[in-house]
C-alpha cells in the first residue's frame, strides 16, 4: 500500500498549495474528494 502513502502526501502539499493561494473552502474540500475518489 505504498500508492496510498504517496497519494495522501500528494494530498496534504496540494492542500497547502490551495491555502497559500487563498482558495475558497469549497475548492479546497473538492480536492479532497477527488483524491480520495481516485
């Protein structure tokens, strides 16, 4: 279950990318679905 590690971390930099950005809540927990969809 390596994929899920590397997913999860890809997951939490894509988060911190969106906040730095400002990007709204919505957007922000529309990443969150996509990357657990995936």
């Amino acid at each position: 279950m390596q994929e899920e590690t590397i997913s999860e971390t890809k997951r939490k930099e894509m988060l911190e990318r969106a906040e730095k950005l400002g990007l709204s809540s919505e957007e922000i927990a529309h990443i969150k679905c996509f990357k657990k969809r995936k």
